[in-house]
DNA sequence: GAATTCATGTAACTTGTTACATGATTTA
DNA sequence: TAAATCATGTAACAAGTTACATGAATTC
C-alpha cells in the first residue's frame, strides 16, 4: 500500500495537517497519485496507531484548529525501508476506461470514436497546461533553502508526467488521422 | 464501473465461460485492463440478476462443464448506451506506485535510484516485448471471417500501448542519463 | 448577511485483491 | 500416478469513492 508512505514522506519534509497534505495532493502529486480526504484521515490515523507519526492540536494562523502530524524516528526508518525494498511487479496501475471503450467501439462506429477522440484530445492538452502550472509550483519550492537537494527527484517525476502527455496527444492525433482517413475509404 | 461492459463487450462478439473471458484479459487486454477470476464471476453473476447475460451450463469439449454466457438484447442496450455516454472525466487512472518513489527517493539517493531506475527500464522492456505478443495474437484474430470489421478499433487500443511503453523506456534511459551527469558533477 | 474557504471527521458503499475449496480432465 | 490445466466459485480483506455532518473563520 502506497498512500501511508506518500503521507509519511511529505511529513518527513515539515509536518502538517491532514488538510494541508491533501492540498499537495491536488495540486502537485495529482499527475500520479491521487486521495480523497476521508482516506487521508484515515490513513493518518493508522499512521499514528503504528507508530509511525505524532500529532498535536494547535490553534491555526487563520481559521480553526488543527491536528499536526510529526513524522517519529520510527516512521523515518519505515519509510526508507519501504523505500529500499521495491517489489518487481509494482507500478502503474495500467486500467484506462477510456481505451477500453475504444476497444469496444465498433459496437457504435467510426463516427462517433472520432467524436470522442476529438473531446480526449482537447482534456489531454488541459492536462498539459496543468502540469506546467505544477512545474512552476515545484521549481519555485525547489527554490527555497534546503530544498534544492530534492530538485533532481522532482525533476524526473515531473518529467514523466509530460512523457506521459505527450504521448497522450500524439497518441490521440495520430488516431484521429487514422480513423479519418479509413472513414475516407469506405465513402 | 468498467469491467461489466468490459464482460458484455466480448460476450457480444460470442457466448463464452467465465474461464474464457478471463483467458482474453490476461492475454490480449492486460496492457490496459486486468481482473481476477473472483471479481469475473462475481460480476457475470450480478449481470445475470439485471438481465444483461444469461447463462447456460454445457459440457466442455475438454475438461469439466462450463457455464456459457450469452448476452441479451437488453445486455446490448445496455452496452451501447455505456459506450454512448461517456463522462467528460473518465480515464487512465494515474496512480503510479514506482513513481511515488522516485519522487521520495532524496530519502535514499542517486545511488539507489539509479539502481532502482536499471530495474524499471528492463521491465520496460519486457512490457514491450508481452505487447509485440499481444500484437500477433490480435492481428491473427482479425484476420477470421467477420472480425475484420473491429480491426481499427484494434489498432488504436494497440498504438496507445506502444505509446506508453515507449515513454517509458525513453523517460527511463532519459532520467539514467541525467541522474549519472549529476552524480559526476557532485564527485 | 451569505457564500466561500478552512478544517476534521464518520458511515456506507464499491471495486479490487488474496487466499482458499473443490473436483474433473489431461499431460508428462 | 503425479503434476498441470481446466473450471467455478466463496469468504475475508484492502483500498478507494461518495455522501454527509459539523462548525469556525474569512471574504464578498
């Protein structure tokens, strides 16, 4: 289970609440990972059973309260267990809803797979923008002291998510000339 | 939910067992979709109760009986429909377990990513050596009377997993690169 | 004063995974 | 005859989603 560790690896940087690590979540992990805050919660609340994070109330600078995870030795340790023992069969969870309905669509026809394929393209170009908001959100954190060591690891991360873009829109353009020119030939 | 229509889809093309349908997502739909025979039976069983399937049991050619599947009128309805109406945020779901790492791997540093990173790109590599497989048993299909119809279909569903694979090898042999530029620059 | 944002949670549900049980048939 | 494959399932669990509840503080 990943969640636990991406939790415990953004308190290893400065400790916070549940709200504020949903918040990175959304705006800056959301390219390839994503959590709802009841999940958050939840995970953090294991987190603490085990041992792995403390947490503290305190009054917050503006708004209400809030509970603020630490990260313990021992969640320091268990991360980088987790870190240094990677399984061969983990990664990308590869379910695409989207190209088992192009797998399907000869049940509905040419016309309308290009129709679809023209609206996945125009959200995999937004998905494009939004990752270069999130690039210039890293680079500015990257930016600040202490920081700057991460900058490498993020610039590998980041750079993955405009492979995988990319390779969305080429994908997308060059299927949308393929299906044309097919629907071409039957006329 | 995807996988019902995943079922109703294949089924619409021939009647067949559960054994059968799990047979095709291990070796032909995998690369974009995956299920367990549990999770098979457990959702032809609730297509049966809505009247999507029915099935009947028929001794096998080989081996033990089977439970046939078939879909009904309403099944293709219903296919259709799922396949007409498509949710404008529907997709690849991004979680990417390796890449959660690497984002966290100032934990553990180059070294070990690098390593890790050697490791990813001949799974990469491995993956695109199952889809040229995947490839042949696809175009053989196509090739049977009446299958010819689907094959465009096909062909997208295929480039979009040689696109990702691609990326991924490329982004993988890019991020060793770099990560061993920047490792000579700290020596 | 109303709407939005901040902040934390609970409950119920859906989807996916793991482990196990069973028994027939086929191949080595 | 032992091992592998064929075939269907059940039970328990893990992970993720949706809906809802609550209330303070801030902004319009």
């Amino acid at each position: 289970m990943s969640l636990p560790f991406g939790l415990l690896g953004l308190l290893n940087r400065s400790p916070m609440a549940g709200y504020d690590l949903k918040k990175i979540f959304d705006d800056s992990i959301n390219f390839f990972w994503s959590a709802q805050t009841s999940q958050i919660y939840r995970e953090l609340n294991a987190l603490e059973k085990k041992g792995y994070v403390v947490s503290e109330i305190k009054p917050g600078d503006k708004g209400p309260d809030k509970r603020i995870y630490s990260i313990t030795e021992e969640g320091q340790s268990g991360l980088k267990a987790w870190l240094l023992d990677v399984p061969d069969d983990i990664g990308e969870d590869n379910r695409n809803a989207f190209l088992l309905r192009v797998f399907l669509s000869s049940n509905v026809g040419i016309d309308e797979l290009i129709f679809q394929m023209q609206k996945r393209l125009r959200k995999y170009k937004k998905d494009l923008q939004r990752l270069e908001l999130v690039k210039s959100r890293l680079s500015e954190y990257a930016q600040m002291p202490d920081k700057e060591r991460e900058l490498p690891y993020w610039k590998i991360t980041l750079s993955r998510g405009f492979h995988d873009v990319e390779s969305h829109i080429k994908w997308a353009e060059e299927s949308l000339a393929y299906l044309q020119s097919t629907r071409e030939e039957t006329t």
